[in-house]
C-alpha cells in the first residue's frame, strides 16, 4: 500500500521518460586532431558565455575559424585521394552524385496515394482523346 502511493506520487511528480539517442557514424574524414580542435572549441565558447569578455570571444572566434579551417582540408585530402583512386568514368560519376547529394533511388510522398499522384502528373487531357 505505502509503496503503490509512493509509486502514484513519484509517476505524477517525476513521469517515467525515454529517449530516442540515434547513433551516428562519423565522417571519414573525421580525425583526431579535428576532435581536439572541437573541443577547444565548445571550452572556449563556454568561456566566453560566462565571462562574456571581448578578449574571451576573439579566442572563441580563432578557435571556430581553426575548426572550419581544420575539417575543410580534411574533406578536401579526403575527396582528392577518392577521385585519384578512381579507374573509370563510371566510377566517376558515382563520385560525382555522392558530393552532389544525389541519391540513386527516387522516392515518392508517401503521404499522398498512388492514383491521385499519378493524376497530379498526367498531362494528356483525356477530353479530347
């Protein structure tokens, strides 16, 4: 008895919550020293936020330029050697619409049913057939 009122108390006051934590993989370029640049970072931010000085944000500043400058040669020695080890223009273009973003599969809405989006596309006017 004394359990289940500290039970309904505990569930009314402080509710049971989950979360959903999704587990992402790093970029392949992604090293250790770019992980020691964000750090010094995030610490300098934090820094800066509680002195709010103007000498704290200047450093906050070179250490985000720093970052960027950091991730961006990574990415670009990352890419070059990708496109030296390519052997053919398939390969190629593969490449390509992977830096571009482009994704082979077209997907469709899914909110919207087949035959009104069909419709939607259908461009010859059955009238005058």
């Amino acid at each position: 008895m004394f359990t289940s009122k500290i039970r309904g108390i505990m569930e009314n006051h402080a509710p049971q919550t989950s979360r959903t934590v999704t587990d992402r993989t790093s970029s392949p370029w992604f090293s250790v020293e770019s992980k020691a640049a964000k750090q010094a970072r995030r610490r300098a931010e934090r820094k800066w936020n509680k002195t709010v000085l103007e000498i704290d944000k200047q450093i906050y500043l070179y250490h985000k330029k720093q970052v960027s400058g950091i991730n961006l040669t990574a990415k670009r020695e990352y890419y070059n050697l990708k496109f030296i080890e390519v052997q053919n223009s398939k390969d190629f273009f593969n490449l390509s619409n992977e830096l571009l973003g482009k994704d082979k599969n077209t997907k469709l809405p899914k909110s919207i049913k087949s035959e009104l989006l069909s419709a939607a596309f259908d461009t010859i006017d059955h009238e005058i057939l």
